[in-house]
C-alpha cells in the first residue's frame, strides 16, 4: 500500500514527518518497504500490509492507526457541507431507471448501485497527482473516481455504460457451466458454477469482486453509468480469482474482507467526487439491496488475561483509549470490557485479538522479558531429530551443503522424477497457488535437481546439495527421505593432483559412509529407473527391504529443468524411516578394539566383466560365514583388462581380512575358509584363480 502522508492529513491533523510516521508504524507492526520523499513535508510510504489487514489497504485504515499513535481525532466522511472529506447526500429507494436483483445472498450479502448522468470533464490536477503517487494511472473522470475511493475508503467500486445493458438490470448470480464473458482485459474466460456474476438481462457483464466485463465498459460515448458497490463473501472471490488466474486490486480487498458496512457511503463518496470534479449528475435515489442486516463483532476482554499474556499490567485509561482510537465501543465491565469490534475489523474475532491491539498501541518495547514457568518435565525428543543431525554431518563431511525446497512442484517435475508406478499416486493440491506448484512432491530429487541446475545458471560450476524432507504419494502417505544432487568436482582442486568430475562412486560412497554412521549395513545392486541412465542406476537394500536409489540423472530431464547441456548429475534418494528400521542390533560407538591379530589373504581372479563386484562381495561373505576363520573386511584392490586376460572377461583382486574377537587363528583355519571362498567363486560365477 502507497501512502501519501498529504492524504492522510485530510482525515488526521497530524504533524509528523513521513520519517517520523514510518518510524511510528513500523514499531506498530507494519513493515516499511521504501520511503519516498517529496518536499514541504509530504512524501510515499510504502507499507507491505499482511493478509489480515485488509482495512490498511486504504488511507482511512492508515489514519485510523495513526490517530491512535498520537491520540489525535479522526475526521470520518461526512455530508456536512463544509466537511473536508465530503459525501452526497442522497437518499436511498428504487429507480426505474435500474434494476436490482440479489439471486445469491450467500456470496452476495449486499449490493448497492447509483445511475448518474455523463457529463464530459476532465479529472482535476490534484486527483491526478494523488492517483500517480499511489501508482495508479489516471484514465478519465469516472475510472479516476473509483480508484481514488478505492484508495481513500479501502472498497472498490466498478461503473457499467446502462446504455448496453439488457433490461437496465444487474442481476447478482452464479454463472452457468460453461458459460463466458471477456474481461476488461481483453481475455475471455470460461465460468463455471462457483463463480459469481453480476449479469444483466442475457449474459454476464462482470465477474464478481474479481474484474468487469469488456462489453459494458464506461467508454466516450457513454451517456448514463450505472456504478456497483457491493459486499462479495471473501472465500467466493478468492476461489474465482485463483481459479482464473486473475489478480486485481478489487480481488486482493474482496478476498481478504470487505467492510459489508461500507458500500453505501463509498458510493456517496464517489457521487460527491464526481459532482466536486463536474464529471456527472446522480439520477434518481441509491439503491441498497441488504437483505439480512449483520451486527458488529462483541467481544469480551478480561483485564486478568490481558495480564497474563503481555505479561505486564496496562492502566485501564490506556487499553480504553487505544480501543476508542482504534473506533471500537468499549464499555466497562465488573473483570474487564466488553467490546464491539467495527465491521471494517475483519481480523478482531477473539479475545487475544484486542490484546495484541492493546500490546501494539501501548507498545511491546515496554514488554519486560520473563521465562515461562515450567510445570511439568519437558518431553524426550523426537529420535529422528538425532538421527537427522547425523545424517547432516555426514553429508557436510562428504562436501555437500544442505539445501531447502519447496513442498510443492509441477505435475510435469512430479511425473518426471516418480519411479515404477508412482505416477499415477501423486497427490494433486485442490487449490494451488499457481501451476508451479500444482502437486505435492513424489520426491526431493525435482526441488534439489532445480536447486542445481539454478546454482549451475548463475556460473557455479560445483554443486553437491542434499535435503532432508518429506515427500507425499497417495500409496505410501507421507515419507521422511534425504536427497542428494551433485555435478561438478568432487572436491576442491589442487596442484597435486589433475582434476575430475564426479562420478557414481562418489555418490554411493557418501551413501556408504550416511549408512555406516546409522549402523546400517546395505547392498546394492543393478536397476532400472526411468529418470536414471540405464546402467547407471543402483537400487541401495537393507536385505530385502529397498531403502533407496543413486545413479546418473537422465540427461533429458536435466535438460528439462534448465540444466546446462553438458552437465552430468548425480542423484541419490534413501528413505530416512526404513533405513533406521534397519539398524544393525547392538550400539557401534560401545564396541572393544580387537585384542587378537588379523591375517590378510589377497585373491586375484577371472571373472565375466559384466559381474558386478557388489556381487561378487556378497558371494564372498555368504561363503566365509560357513569358515571357521571370521571374514571381518573385504576390500578390492585391483581391476585389469588387457593383455593376457580373455576378451570379455576381468581380473580382479580382493583383500580378505581375517579375525577372531576371542583367539588367535590358526593357517589351517585361515585355509579353510580361503578355500572355500574360492570354491564358491568358482561354483557361482565360474571364476578362474590367476
């Protein structure tokens, strides 16, 4: 919300600087986002004004709050004739000239209209000036009216040509399925049964409390105008704006709640502007259509509980005088007051309410800050926040940096990154805020591979992020995983050694060293995933529990999300929640160190060299657990092709590590279980001892 501090002084004799007055109000919750001198003491303040505030979208609202920071009385619109903020004095009733007709009460509590005769005109300088300092483009005299009350009064106002209008009727009901109008912006949009019209006699000529219709725009030619002021429900606007896709100023005050009192005397506003300026004549008595009257909010405030929770005792003068100020009725009460609470404050609906008012105006820097008593044992934490510090540092110690992203992607992302037959159990939001952010995330991958593919756009050439969060499918409900994404080098450059780029062993080595710290151990093997290269891919397994996968981002999808061409990125998911299920028995850090020596046997072997080595260790153990001589490590060492080995086929070499906890090992025992281990190789795999 621009403010021009010049306006405000229409409603508020205040004296203040505009530096001052920002100052004021940022110590009374509203952020200040620039501040724009003009000279002789005037000057834009530029408020960032939250969703519940709906009554500061407009220079009364900033007035009524700054009337009570300086305790100064607030000038309201009035039809006296020497008021500064003049308003018609016209009476209400109907007119042949127009008819009205409420079809919906529910989404259209009031609706009130005026017809005024066109009289050419200009808009005045000082309009103009005022509507250019809030960024608002002057038009002519009728369009100028209505965003100049906007700003004024906070309630917007939309003017039909009556000429165009079939049956001089406005008719307030909800579209037809199917059914189209084209906006004031030229575009035609298709309508459906939520949404509310104003129609007159054939079709719809605007879509309620969003944006009017093109065909009865005010344009020169027009002679007669019928001009709307209505109350729409916050939820219908909202509803419809969001389905359309159409953001306006009307939308952003009718969504978050109108003044359902205000739309009479805006209309008067209006109609004394346009009398003020020469831009037109009332025809005829203001027509209110107000079905069902609606009280204002009553509220109960105890004198004890606002104690309690600002924590300090207000003087009773001070909570009545900041609520007075605030235009609220205050009467006083055996433990308190009772409050009734304007129909312009949407957001006072409970008693904490009118404390934090009261806390505003008297002003928390005088809060004194006290630790809350502790009444009963805090509860143990949760254990995954100890296993996600763990999961951290290992990663951290891997050189990745940690990333946050958004829970909700697009439909095409969510597609893209979903394996086997999750596609079809995304979980689909209701009402998104735009197509970006249409699904829930199957995954971390299209948030941390987006993250990347951003850092890699803007010239960072290496980037590993990883990212602990929940994903959601309809089959699995919601899951805590880790993510990681990773192009680039591996690790800083040096003189002593040529630089490289990351590959899979890079990637499954930091899963190797997350689930050697979570005590779990895990397998890997060959799989095949639509979003990894094939060949590429592994699928990480606790036993026969799959935790996750790691491989090579397809480079079509890397692509697909913005990605330089020639990148090539590492992907990992584990879930968080199977892996700790698979925690090995026993606790790693209570564990003595061996007593007795270890004995070492190196194996060199031909085998075929499309046999994983992953196989080829769970072939090891398998075989040394029927050894007397416990396998302790199992490491490879070695890999050669070449001269005199067969085409198709590899050597390889492994070092066995052989150790007992309670006794030295004998050679024959060592031999033994060598040898069987040898055997194995040679039964399963057909492999040949170099």
């Amino acid at each position: 919300m621009r403010l021009l501090v010049s306006w405000v002084r229409d409603f508020v004799d205040v004296t203040a600087t505009p530096e001052e007055l920002a100052d004021r109000l940022g110590l009374r919750g509203f952020e200040v986002a620039s501040l724009e001198p003009l000279g002789d003491d005037d000057g834009v303040i530029d408020f960032e004004v939250t969703a519940n505030r709906p009554d500061c979208l407009s220079v009364l609202g900033f007035a009524r709050e700054i009337s009570a920071i300086y305790d100064l009385p607030l000038r309201a619109p009035s039809t006296d004739a020497g008021a500064r903020i003049a308003l018609a004095a016209a009476p209400s009733g109907d007119t042949d000239r127009l008819k009205v007709l409420i079809e919906d009460v529910d989404l259209c509590p009031r609706y009130a209209a005026a017809v005024a005769e066109v009289v050419p005109a200009a808009s005045p300088a000082w309009m103009t000036e005022r509507l250019l300092s809030a960024g608002v483009r002057p038009i002519s005299p009728f369009v100028d009216i209505t965003n100049y009350v906007l700003l004024e009064l906070g309630h917007p106002l939309h003017a039909f040509d009556l000429g165009v209008l079939a049956g001089a009727e406005l008719r307030v009901r909800r579209a037809e399925q199917g059914e189209t109008v084209t906006t004031l912006d030229g575009v035609e949009r298709t309508l459906d049964r939520d949404m509310l019209v104003i129609a007159d006699g054939r079709r719809p000529q605007a879509i309620a409390g969003v944006m009017g219709g093109a065909a009865s725009e005010v344009s020169a030619a027009t002679r007669t105008v019928a001009s709307e002021s209505a109350y729409f429900k916050p939820s219908s606007v909202r509803r419809t704006s969001k389905r359309l896709g159409l953001h306006t100023e009307a939308s952003t005050r009718f969504e978050r709640g109108a003044d359902i009192s205000i739309p009479v005397l805006a209309l008067q506003r209006a109609i004394a502007l346009m009398q003020q300026v020469g831009a037109g004549q009332l025809i005829g008595p203001l027509i209110d259509r107000y079905p069902a009257a609606r009280g204002p909010t009553r509220l109960h405030l105890r004198r004890a509980r606002l104690a309690a929770l600002l924590g300090l005792r207000v003087p009773d003068t001070e909570v009545e005088r900041v609520l007075r100020r605030l235009a609220l009725t205050v009467t006083s009460a055996n433990d308190g007051w009772d409050v009734v609470a304007p129909t312009f404050r949407v957001d006072l609906l409970r008693e904490v309410d009118l404390i934090e008012e009261v806390g505003r105006h008297y002003g928390f820097e005088k809060l004194e800050p006290t630790f809350p008593v502790m009444r009963e044992t805090a509860p143990a934490p949760d254990p995954r926040i100890g296993r996600d510090q763990l999961v951290r540092r290992a990663l951290t110690a891997a050189g990745l940096s940690e990333a946050v992203t958004f829970g909700f992607v697009d439909a095409d992302a969510a597609r893209s990154f979903a394996s086997g037959g999750e596609a079809h159990a995304l979980v689909g939001v209701a009402n998104p805020l735009s197509a970006k952010f249409a699904v829930l995330r199957p995954s971390l991958l299209p948030g941390l591979v987006d993250a990347v593919a951003h850092n890699r756009r803007h010239g960072r050439r290496d980037v590993g992020l990883f990212e602990i969060g929940a994903s959601f499918t309809t089959t699995d409900g919601e899951t805590r995983s880790v993510g990681v994404a990773w192009t680039g080098s591996p690790a800083p450059g040096h003189w002593s050694a040529a630089s490289r780029e990351v590959d899979f062993f890079d990637v499954k080595g930091a899963i190797e060293l997350l689930c050697e710290l979570l005590d779990s151990r895990v397998r890997f093997q060959p799989i095949m995933v639509p979003f990894l290269v094939p060949g590429q891919a592994a699928q990480v397994l606790a036993g026969a529990t799959p935790l996750g996968i790691l491989g090579v981002l397809s480079p079509a999808i890397a692509d697909s999300r913005g990605a330089p061409r020639q990148d090539r990125i590492l992907v990992a998911e584990l879930n968080l929640d199977r892996l700790a299920a698979a925690r090995s028995d026993g606790d790693p850090r209570v564990r003595a160190l061996p007593r007795h020596p270890f004995v070492q046997r190196d194996l060199s072997i031909l085998v075929a060299d499309t046999l994983p080595a992953e196989i080829i260790r769970g072939t090891i153990q398998a075989a040394a657990e029927a050894g007397p001589a416990p396998l302790v490590a199992t490491a490879f060492f070695d890999r050669y092709t070449g001269t005199g080995v067969t085409p198709g086929a590899v050597s390889v070499s492994v070092r066995l590590t052989f150790q007992a906890r309670d006794r030295t090992l004998t050679d024959a025992e060592v031999q033994e279980s060598f040898e069987g281990i040898l055997a194995a190789l040679v039964g399963e795999h057909g492999a040949v001892q170099r």
